[in-house]
C-alpha cells in the first residue's frame, strides 16, 4: 500500500478478522475480531519500543492472524480537534498502510480508556497487571465499537 490511511467504511469491503490497535508510545494494545465480525476479543499487548519497532511487530502480528483490516485508536480532544497524540497515532497508521496490502483505519477512541479503567475498578483489577490489561482492554473497546459502526 502507499500509507494511506482509510475510511472505516472501506473496510466493509473486507472479509475475515480485524485487528484493533491501542497505539502508545510505552505499550501498545491489541485485539482480533472472530472471523464473522461480531465480537472483539483482546489478545495482549506489546512493549518493543519506539513507533518503528511497534509498527514492524503489529505487521508482523497481522500477517501471523491473516486478518483483513486493522483499525488503530485515534485519541481525539473532547472538543473533536486532534493533537500531538492524534499526529502520531496517524503517523503509525500511515506506517502500517505502507507496509501491508489491507486497509488500516481510524477509530475515534474518545474515552476508551476510562470505560476500560471504569470497567477494571468494578473488578477490583488493581497493582502491576493493571497496566498491560487497560492497554489490552483499550484495544478490544475500540475493535467492538469499529464492528459495531460497520454492522449499522
């Protein structure tokens, strides 16, 4: 691909799995959709470091799954600008179009991280594991909600 980032939309055109991307800077969570789309189910995360390394093993990861499409988080402000976070978000999508042949999308993940973080105090997940699991949790919140706005 050339490092175009897609519509969302372009990935009705798509069959098989999606992969969802909680892009960060120290971790960086993932997710993989069931074949048929309808449920997101986290599978991890990733710490390689640097925005280059992340890139190469989030492909690297596509590829190993087969998935069709990957959807990476975009962190808008609450006011819908984008910032610096936003930038560099689009700057690793754009990295990921240009090293695979499957549409890579954005999803708005406004407030992704608090309902992850609300959803592990109401289960009591606390201390180190905390960490990788909100990354992880984060990852599946913004694959849920992209397959629900393809289904609709």
């Amino acid at each position: 691909m050339d490092g175009t980032v897609s519509d969302l939309l372009a990935l009705k055109s798509t069959v098989g799995r999606v992969m969802g991307v909680d892009f960060g800077d120290t971790r960086t969570g993932l997710a993989l959709s069931d074949p048929g789309r309808i449920l997101a189910s986290g599978i991890g995360y990733i710490s390689p470091g640097g925005i280059e390394r992340t890139a190469a093993k989030v492909v690297e990861l596509a590829v190993e799954h087969k998935v069709a499409a990957i959807v990476v988080g975009l962190p808008r402000n609450m006011d819908g600008s984008e910032g610096a976070r936003a930038a560099r978000c689009l700057e690793f999508a754009g990295m990921l179009s240009a090293r695979l042949a499957i549409p890579v999308a954005m999803m708005d993940e406004r407030l992704t991280t608090m309902s992850a973080a609300r959803y592990l105090n109401e289960t009591n997940t606390r201390g180190r594991s905390r960490k990788g699991v909100i990354d992880t949790l984060s990852a599946q919140i913004i694959l849920q909600n992209a397959l629900d706005r393809l289904k609709a």
